[in-house]
C-alpha cells in the first residue's frame, strides 16, 4: 500500500514554513475572508459548520397581574449549518524540466498555486453572498433595466434595509499581518464591488478617499473610501451579470447591452465561513521527481494545494445586492 505523505516529498517543517507566507499572503487578497463570521473546525471532529443564533424575545407590553407570576418566554434559536468542501489542484512537472531551467520553479510552481487557491476560494465565497434574496436596483425594478451607475440615493436605500433589519455595524475585522487575530476598526457597514465600479463610488456625494481618513482609523488593503457608514472594497473576483441590464453604450456593456454589477452591503454576522487559519489550512504539497511504482525512472514531479473549506449566508436580512451599472 502507497504511503500518502501530507505534505510530500518537503519536511513537515519546511512545508509548515512555505505554509505560512501563503497564509499571510492569503489575507491581503481575500476580502470575504477577513469579514465573515467565523467557525474554526477542530481536527478530527466533524465535516459540518454550524452558527448558531439566539432570536430576540417579542416585546413584553403586557401589563403584569399583582400576585400571578407569567408565563415566560421560551428564547427561539436559530442554527444555520454548511458542509465542508475539498478543494485543490498541482502543477505537474518533469525532472529535465527541474534540470535544465533557469528559473527557480518549485518557488515559481508554489506563488501559481498560492495565487489560484486564494481566488479560488475568495470567487466560492462571493458566489455565496450574492446569491442573498433582498435585493435593490441602481434603476428600475429589475436587473434586466438595470443602466443606470451607483448613487447615495441608492446606498441609502440599501442601508435603511439593514437598520430595519438591526443589522449591526462591523466593529472588527481579521488582522492580514499573519497573527490571524481581529482588530477593532471604526463601525460602519461594508459594500464589496468590482473594479469597474469603483469611478463611480469616488464620484459619490460625500465620498472619502482613504488617504483622508482620521488619525484614529486605517485603511485595508484593497479599500476605496467610504461614503457616510459605509466602507467601500473592490476586486476583480467580484464579477458582473454580463449584458445583464437593458441597452447602454455609456455603461460598460456587452454587445450593447449593459453589464450588471452587483454591490453587496452587509452588517455584522451576514455570512459564516471557515477561516483559512494554520497549518492545517492549506496543505502544500511538493512531490520530486523519483523512482517509483508507475515512475521507475523518476520522471515526474507534481507542486500541489488541497484545502478544506465552506461558506453560508447566515442572516439573509443582513446584506443586502444593490444591482448597478459601471459608466465606461
């Protein structure tokens, strides 16, 4: 039977240590990982994540009766759960390949891996925040009007959604310095967008680019700005419903018809993940070209990543996609 080495033909040490970087590096790219409410699985125990939430008790306006005690008020609790999935992939290569380039490979091999499963597991993460149901658009009551940029009337209107809802500012936020701990920040909601969208944000009424905000508050990586309560991110994993909104050339369109962009404001606990946090979570795999069964002459290497993730919406009220046009 063919012993399966965690982390390949590389020292459990030496791998922990290519581990960590990527942990690091990790962090300052994915923004949906610094954000989510988070439930660490300890080894070995389950596959399945689970939040659990305590729903509000109803208002007790019901005047009290000298000498009779009430019934009380069972609390209601809510448990969301999701499954964790695997994911990974390698990159294989041969032993003239390692001989005779003059590049560093297994380094180069290791940053592709790192960049492709940072993305990978950010897209799967966005893929489940915007498929939320409470939803507004830039213009029009559908996405398929949609032609229209972002506005603070629009914002608004989003973040009077939360409020009804009680959804709570975001007080803290996951450090990207590699100690893996939260940091307090100013309270304010978050909005995460494409790229694209991003002109239209700086030209919002009240828009605050980072580079003036207060003493007392610091920027992320990948942040805007902010406009009143809310903080601004961007990325290109974000991606727009393309030639989702009604006839536009003044919008960034495809063949004429505008593309739609989804901008996802959310309060405190709007979605759970499982953090990328330690060694055990990614595991590099590095496997040198040697003789073995199938391989007797050592020919083939493989540089790899495997990962065990999930991710859930926990409160749909919480968040909330405004649907927007980006101007060209």
């Amino acid at each position: 039977m063919t012993q399966v080495q965690v982390y390949g033909d590389i020292t459990p040490r030496t791998a922990a240590y290519a581990v960590f970087p990527l942990l690091v590096r990790g962090h300052e790219d994915m923004i949906l990982e610094r954000l989510g409410a988070t439930f660490v699985i300890p080894d070995n125990k389950t596959k399945v994540a689970k939040w659990r939430r305590y729903e509000m008790l109803p208002l007790a306006t019901t005047p009290l009766v000298e000498g009779v005690t009430p019934t009380g008020t069972k609390p209601t609790i809510t448990d969301v759960t999701a499954t964790l999935v695997q994911y990974g992939d390698f990159i294989p290569f041969s032993d003239f390949i390692m001989d005779t380039h003059e590049d560093p490979l297994l380094k180069e091999y290791s940053a592709l891996c790192m960049q492709q499963w940072t993305e990978t597991i950010e897209t799967i993460r966005w893929n489940v925040v915007k498929a939320g149901s409470n939803v507004g658009f830039a213009n029009g009551l559908a996405r398929t009007s949609v032609n229209t940029p972002i506005s603070l009337a629009a914002q608004r209107k989003a973040t009077r959604a939360l409020k009804r809802q009680r959804g709570k500012h975001i007080t803290s936020i996951v450090s990207s310095n590699g100690n893996f701990r939260t940091e307090p920040i100013e309270a304010a909601f978050i909005a995460i967008a494409h790229s694209d969208v991003e002109n239209d944000i700086r030209n919002m009424q009240g828009f605050i680019p980072t580079k003036q905000y207060g003493s007392g508050q610091t920027s992320w990586p990948n942040e805007i700005g902010a406009v009143e309560d809310v903080r601004y991110m961007r990325s290109t994993l974000f991606t727009p419903f393309l030639g989702g909104g009604a006839a536009s050339t003044t919008m960034v369109n495809t063949a004429g018809v505008a593309d739609v962009y989804p901008v996802i404001y959310f309060a405190k606990d709007f979605y759970g993940i499982v953090p990328l946090k330690g060694k055990a979570a990614v595991s590099l795999m590095v496997v040198n070209p040697k003789p073995v069964a199938g391989d007797p002459l050592g020919q083939r290497g493989t540089v790899g990543w495997k990962t065990t993730q999930t991710a859930v919406i926990l409160n749909d009220l919480w968040g909330y996609r405004l649907e927007v046009a980006a101007t060209a």
